[in-house]
C-alpha cells in the first residue's frame, strides 16, 4: 500500500521522520547524557578495550558506514573505516582482536556481507550488526547489534534505511564516546542534535516544491559530478549512487580537494555539480572548490546550511551539530534523483539489472 504516493521510493523518503524517531525512541539517557543500546551485548569494559573499529558494507550501507566511520572518530576518538564487505573478504584481510566490527545491512542478506561476518567469527573476531530486518542472517551470525528500525523498505533503492543508519551510528559514536573522553556537555550537545532530527526532516521535505524544480533544471545532464569534503564527502557519493541508480545518468563522487588533482578537466557547462557545503569549518574550502568550478564555467547546485553565492542554485537545509549534519545533508538529493528519474520516465521502484537484496558472490 502505498497511501497516496506514487512509488515506494517517494513514500519511504517521506516516511523519515517517523522512522528516525522510531530509532531514537527509549534509547536516550538524559541523566548520564548518554544512549542505551540493548542488543549491543558490550559492556562498558569492552567499549573501553576497542582500539579500532571497521565496518563493512555494501551499496548505500558501505556509505552510511563511512559517515559512520567519522562519527566514531569524532565522538569516541578511536581509529575508525568503513570498506566495501566484498572487497574485504577476498584481500585476506588481518583480524584483530581489539577491533570491533561492524557489519551494516538493510535486508541482513547480503551475501558479501554474510559471508564477511562468517569469515571474521571463525577468525575469532567480535563482530556486530547494524541491520534493519530483525532475525535476518547478519542479525543471527554477529555477536549483537544496533536495529536501526527504519521500518519494512521495499523500493530497491534505500533511502530511509540509510538515514537510520547514519542515525543508528550517531547513537554508537555517542555511547562509545561516553564510555570514553567525551564530556558530559558535548554528550548533551549531541543528544539535543539528535532530538532535532525528525523536525528537521519535516522541513527539508517540505521545500519539494523547490526540487521538484531543479531536478528538471538539471535532468538534460548526461553526467554529473558530486563533491563533498570529509563529513560531506560520504553524503556526496550517496547522492551521486542514488541518482545513478533511479535515473541511469552517469554520475561521480569526489573529495573537493581532489578536484584540482584530475577531475576539473571534465567540469564544462554540460557536466554540472552538486556541492554539500556544511557550515564547519571547512566552509571557506569548500567555497573556494566552488569558485574554481564556477571559473571553468561549471553549473553549481549546492546543499548547504545558507545561500552559495557562487551556486547557480541552492537548496538550503537547517543546520545541526557538525557531526551530525551529514545525517541531513543527503535528504533533499535523495528527493533530487526521484524527480529527476520521473521526468524522465523512469522505473523508479524497480531500476534496471538490480536487485532489492543481493543474495549471490
Ligand atoms: O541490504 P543491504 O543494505 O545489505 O544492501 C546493500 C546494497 O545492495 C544496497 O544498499 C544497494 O546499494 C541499494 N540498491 C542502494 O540504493
């Protein structure tokens, strides 16, 4: 059922609210301005022992891993990365015993992932899930986990489920954080960031109008590019996979500091970008990313905190901690490669050659 939209995929980003609610609901602990994780089965002793974490993914969960990744360097200071699961589990990887693993998954099926996690247990490694459906194969072979609860999501390209993921990761970095250094304070800060969040979501949706347009401005584009820097950088290749997937037009993902080392020889009028440009401390690089676009005559689309002089547009999104804005920042683009896939008559829920779950090597 539907209930009045007219694919899954437009239901589902609508439904984000709720869902990061739902993630948050009965988790936060205001005394000790921490997070209760019950399935995480780590004690504080545990938490305190882990020298690294790894996460391993594939597709969009890969992605929301690497956000991840930042986060648990931020909040917790340990060393953190995220790896595609498949490739990690061909390169006979060293596993540690003091780094924790995560294994992110929307449908817990992925083969590449499944059989990372088979691969890590009988190395003996800890290895925890970060999963949306409950009693799924991932779920039932780690160690214990974090549901990100973003609901049943059937359109094959993942949207909500990233969000509670980046989200379900915001609550991890926290809680190892508190077990940490991090302060009573900026435990506050977070979890007030995080109480924000749905109402947040509510009003980037509600600028649809907006993006509805500038998907069409934009959909003549036969290639895009998508930049980003540190905490934008993983929200950056989201978006430029999303559109891929729903609207077929090539797209790629850059560090804006890589720009000027290869991929400034493609940016002409007919190869447009889109800049996630966060109000942090790396606005005026950013900045400067988009002014050298704009000198080789590039069309600038970007999301960012305040109107970008140098963009041909902007889609303003509200602002949160710094750490957790790139849980925001990707939302209005995921409402970009839906608009723009329909303009071109796309078949949204089901693209071409993919599957939902990816059940084989
Ligand atoms: O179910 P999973 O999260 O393990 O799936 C991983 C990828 O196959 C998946 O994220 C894929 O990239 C989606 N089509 C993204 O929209």
């Amino acid at each position: 059922d539907m209930g009045g939209h007219d694919t899954y995929m437009h239901k589902e980003i609508h439904e984000q609210a709720d869902a990061v609610d739902r993630a948050l609901r009965g988790r936060i602990d205001d005394r000790f301005s921490t997070v209760h994780l019950g399935g995480l089965n780590l004690d504080a002793r545990d938490a305190r022992a882990v020298r690294r974490v790894k996460i391993l993914g594939c597709g969009t969960s890969y992605h929301a891993g690497q956000i991840g990744a930042q986060m648990i360097e931020e909040l917790a200071r340990i060393p953190a990365d995220a790896e595609p699961a498949s490739e990690f589990r061909y390169r006979n990887p060293v596993v540690d015993p003091d780094t924790l693993y995560i294994a992110v998954s929307q449908s817990g099926e992925t083969y590449d992932v499944l059989a990372a996690v088979q691969e890590l247990k009988r190395k003996g490694a800890r290895v925890l899930g970060l999963v949306n459906v409950v009693g799924s194969a991932i779920a039932r072979e780690t160690d214990g986990g974090i549901y990100v609860h973003a609901g049943p999501e059937v359109c094959v390209v993942s949207t909500k489920c990233f969000t509670n993921m980046v989200v379900s990761f915001g609550l991890l970095a926290l809680h190892l954080g508190r077990t940490r250094d991090l302060s009573v304070a900026d435990g506050k800060r977070i979890i007030e960031g995080l109480r924000k969040l749905p109402g947040q979501i509510e009003e980037i949706l509600a600028n649809e109008e907006q993006i509805e347009k500038l998907a069409g401005e934009y959909a003549d584009a036969k290639s895009m590019m998508f930049i980003g820097r540190v905490r934008g950088y993983p929200v950056a290749r989201e978006a430029s996979l999303k559109l891929k997937e729903v609207s077929y037009i090539h797209a790629e993902a850059y560090p804006a500091s890589e720009l000027k080392h290869g991929p400034l020889a493609l940016i002409e009028p007919a190869m447009p970008t889109v800049a996630i440009v966060p109000d942090d401390e790396l606005l005026e690089k950013n900045r400067a990313a988009l002014e050298e676009i704009k000198a080789r005559s590039g069309r600038i689309l970007a999301v960012a905190h305040q109107e970008q002089e140098k963009a041909d547009h902007t889609i303003v999104v509200p602002k949160n901690e710094d750490e957790l804005d790139p849980i925001l920042m990707g939302i209005p683009l995921q409402l970009f490669a839906y608009y723009t896939a329909k303009a071109m008559g796309r078949d949204i829920d089901k693209p071409r050659n993919l599957a939902k779950s990816v059940t084989v090597e």
